[in-house]
C-alpha cells in the first residue's frame, strides 16, 4: 500500500478558494492525497462558496475553516498557496515541505464589487462559479502542476 501525499491548500481566511481546492482534490484525486486547507486567519466556510460547490455535486459542508498552525507538524508534503497574501506570509514547515504558489482571484471581493454595481444576488454568483471552475481545470492537471 502507498501512503498518499499530505496536500495543504493555504488562503487568507480559509472560506473559499482553498475551500474549494480541498473540496474538488478530494473529490477528483482523493485517491492520490490527503487533502486539508487552512488560512493565515480563520474566516469560515463562505456561504456562496459551499453554494456552487453544492450545484456541481460537491458537500463541503463537513470541512472546516482552519487556521495553519494546526498543521505546522503534520508532516506534509506539499503546501499550495491560492493567494498572493498566503503565499507572501505562509509561516516556515519543519521537515521537506514543497511550497508552491498557483493564486486565483477573490470570489467574494470580486462579487462585493459587483453588489457596489447593483448586481443581483445570481449575478455575484458568477466570479465563485469561475473560480471554481478555474480551481477544478487545475486540479485535473494533478500531480503534474505539483511536481
């Protein structure tokens, strides 16, 4: 039996996009990782987010918003960050941890401006759906974009 490789997906708040990257590697490759995400800071799961990932049949209603010092000995393999913020103050891991940055852009920033706009509540939907989306085009790719 091989042993799979501890995946670490690092975001500001932990609420969406590495929420989102946690829910799809561990539906689509869960075979190949063990999967978790964390933030520098703890936000919660982002309502909107656990609603598109609930229309593509994905539940990540059970992870949790995590900061990362929890998984600091964890032995991981890979870390990933999803943002700029994550990657420039993601704190040092003991042992060989492989670090890479793959960012996306900020659903609910992105949607809080289109609310500044006046746009519906369907139409803010939009930028977590690309994201999402995007998120998922990269995690098909694995373990090439990791290795």
């Amino acid at each position: 039996m091989t042993t799979k490789t501890k995946l670490l997906f690092l975001c500001t708040g932990n609420s969406c996009r590495s929420q989102m990257a946690e829910g799809l590697t561990r539906h689509l490759k869960g075979d190949l990782y063990e999967v978790f995400s964390a933030g520098i800071e703890t936000h919660g799961l982002n309502p909107n987010m656990v609603k598109v990932m609930a229309e593509i049949g994905i539940d990540v209603t059970s992870q949790t918003s995590d900061n990362i010092s929890k998984y600091l000995d964890t032995g991981l393999d890979v870390v990933v960050s999803v943002c700029a913020h994550a990657d420039e103050n993601c704190p040092i891991f003991p042992g060989k941890v492989r670090r890479i940055h793959h960012g996306f852009d900020d659903p609910p920033k992105m949607a809080r401006e289109l609310a500044a706009r006046g746009a519906s509540e369907e139409e803010q939907l939009e930028p977590y759906r690309r994201v999402r989306d995007q998120i998922k085009a990269w995690v098909e790719t694995l373990p090439g974009a990791i290795e």
